[in-house]
C-alpha cells in the first residue's frame, strides 16, 4: 500500500471516529440501543454487518 493511500484511509478512519463520537454525545443512553436496531434492520436487508 502507498503511504498515500495509508494517509486516506486514516482519515476516513478519524471523520468515521468523529462521527461515532457526535452520535454517543447526542444520543447518550439510547446509544447502543440505536447501535442495535441498525445492525438488525442491515441484517434483515440482506447486508454484511461487521
């Protein structure tokens, strides 16, 4: 892999962390339960989940 490449990817890594990081701040306690419910609607699509 380039070092370009490396450096895109950790980018995205962070903006994906900032993100994840904005949602527990805005859904506090209702996180992992929201978490939750889109892992099962992403199954129930027929999508990969991780």
């Amino acid at each position: 892999m380039k070092a370009s490449e490396e450096v895109m990817i950790h980018d995205v890594e962070m903006l994906i962390m900032a993100a994840e990081m904005e949602n527990i701040k805005k859904f506090r306690g209702n996180y992992l339960a929201l978490q939750s419910t889109e892992r099962s609607k992403n199954i129930a699509a027929g999508r990969p989940t991780e």
